[in-house]
C-alpha cells in the first residue's frame, strides 16, 4: 500500500518542499544568465512549487523564463534538431527529450 509522505509526515514533507525551493531558486538565481537544463528544472521547480501553494502569478514568471531558456537552446527548434538531439550521445540526446516534454506538460 502506497501512502502520501506528506499526509505521514506533514512537518517533514513542509520542511523539504522549503528547502527544495530554495535550493531550486538558488540554481536559477547563481546560474540566470545560462540556459542549461539545471536552470530549466530549477525553473520548473520553482513553479510547480508556487503553484501548488497559491502564488500562480510569480511562479508562471517562472515557467515563462524555463521556456525562454529552452528556446535558447533549441529544444523546440526544428533547425536544430541535429545539433541539440545529437545520436551521437544518446544519453544527453534522452535527458533532453525528458526535459523538453516535461516542460511542454507542464505548461499544458
């Protein structure tokens, strides 16, 4: 039977969601000038975060700046498909494809 962490344990889920988020805000905020994956799953993070505690406007900020970084890299460009998904290097080639879709679905 699978329980709820957070229904267990609502004092340590709260207290790991905090410093989840501020690790999370922590990576976008060091690394705001780069587009790298970290600083799109921090983004990501950072909004789901939000979201879920009410404060939808500042976490789509958020969100809006995730796929701006992602566009950057060209995630979703058709041109850059070759370079960005490379089959050369499956392994990065996958976290890409994981990263791109997570962030579709969230902005769905």
């Amino acid at each position: 039977m699978q329980k709820n962490f957070a229904a267990v344990e609502p004092r340590v889920a709260a207290v790991i969601e905090h410093f989840a988020l501020v690790e999370a805000k922590r990576i976008f905020t060091v690394e705001s000038d780069s587009d790298t994956p970290a600083n799109i799953a921090a983004g990501l993070l950072i909004h789901a975060t939000l979201s879920v505690n009410g404060a939808d406007k500042a976490g789509h900020a958020y969100l809006a700046q995730a796929v701006h970084m992602a566009q950057n890299m060209g995630l979703f460009t058709e041109r850059t498909v070759s370079k960005v998904y490379d089959p050369q290097h499956p392994r990065t080639t996958h976290g890409r494809a994981v990263l791109a879709w997570g962030l579709f679905s969230q902005q769905s």
